[in-house]
C-alpha cells in the first residue's frame, strides 16, 4: 500500500471524516485540500441511481458553465468550404475537411471537441473507432453536429461541456480551476448539478441522485450534501 505524503495527509486531516459538507463549504474547502503545485482541475462526480445498460435510463447532456472551464479548449471544424470563414471567425484552432481526415485516419487526434456539419457525418463515420473511444466523435445531442457552426465553435471555447453517465452509473465532469473563486466553482457546479436533475428518466427508480463528490486533480474527493447540492 502506497504512502501518503506529508501533503495529501495535511489536506485530508482538513476534511472532517464522515462528514458530508454544503456545497457552498466544499467549493470553499476544495481550493485548501489541493495539493498540485499547478492549477488543478476541479472535478465533480455523481453517482446516479439508473441502469446505463438500459438504453432509456442513458443521462447525457451538455451544459453551458456560466464562468467556463478554464482550459483552453482547441476545436476541430470539419467543415465544408463555405463554412470555413464562419468557423475560423469563431475561433476554431483547425478548420478544413479532407487534409484533417486524412490525419485522423492516420491516428492524429490532438483536439478535445471537433464539430462538423450534418453532410459530413457520412465520411466521420468510418473513422468511428478512433474518435469514439477518445470521446471525440461528434454528435447532433451535444451540438456538435450543426449548420450554425460559429454558434457551436463560440459555445465550445466558452466552457460548454457535455456529459454521459459512465457503465457505473456516475457522470464526471471538469467543471473549473482550482483558482476560481470559491463563488465561481460553486456557480458551475450547481449549474452541472441542476442541469442532471431535469434530465431523470422517468423509468429510473428509487434515489436518482445518490452521492456528490467534488475533488481535486491532486487531493483528496470532498462528500456534499445531495439536498442542497
């Protein structure tokens, strides 16, 4: 069993054991118990009461973060010629079809979204097995696949997020910086956390929402309360 270090034990000694915080405390409490001598993440866990097995218990959305992600996203627009400018003026990072294709298909995947256009989902879709494990491949329900393409390019780069309950039935979603303010981690976290709420299956049973962890990239995971989450 590996050895805490003198930080992590410093950070969890800050953490009440059994104690499960406000999500207003947690937000604060989060930026003390980080130890990474970088700007962290800070990552939000939920741990839903459905079967993902059942196509009709699936939880997958997106959501806009109100102070955004923090990261610098670099966006991927397989456009068609007339849709280059747009996507370009919205500040996508690469912005073609054929020449990013082809890189694809030869294993360069060195974005975090790609967005496209509907005609082109016919070629993205032998390039499946590349993108779809990377959690690339576009998609109509989060956005990605639109004709207002520096809508979703503008979106994307200010800190739209999708989500998807894992085979375990937990959604994770980086949701800020460990050097947001406790406000603006609090702010996006609810808006996550509202935003999971809507979408309960009607065939889910029993408890939807059973535990909310909020943790640092480094640190130790941080319980709130569900009812006032």
């Amino acid at each position: 069993m590996a050895k805490l270090t003198k930080n992590r034990k410093n950070a969890e000694a800050k953490i009440i054991p059994g104690k499960v915080y406000s999500l207003e405390d947690a937000s604060s409490l989060i930026k003390e118990v980080s130890t990474s001598k970088f700007d962290g993440s800070v990552d939000l866990a939920i741990r839903l009461g459905v079967d993902p097995r059942k196509a009709n218990q699936m939880v997958r959305g997106v959501v806009s973060l109100p102070n955004g992600s923090g990261k610098t996203i670099r966006v991927l627009a397989l456009v068609t010629p007339d849709k280059e400018a747009e996507a370009k003026e919205a500040g996508a990072d690469f912005v073609g079809m054929d020449e990013y294709l082809a890189k694809i298909k030869s294993g360069w995947t060195d974005v975090d979204v790609i967005i496209t256009v509907p005609a082109a989902m016919g070629k993205l879709g032998p390039l499946g097995r590349i993108l779809g494990p990377r959690g690339l491949m576009p998609n109509p329900k989060s956005g990605t696949v639109t004709m207002d393409v520096g809508k979703a390019v503008r979106e994307v780069k200010a800190g739209k997020i999708d989500f998807k309950v894992d085979r375990y039935g937990i959604i994770h979603a980086g949701i800020g910086k460990i050097s947001f303010s406790p406000d603006q981690i609090q702010e996006n976290a609810s808006e996550v956390i509202n935003s999971i709420v809507k979408m309960k299956p009607t065939s889910a049973k029993g408890t939807y929402m059973r535990s909310v962890t909020l943790s640092p990239t480094m640190g130790p995971g941080i319980a709130v309360e569900v009812k006032n989450a």
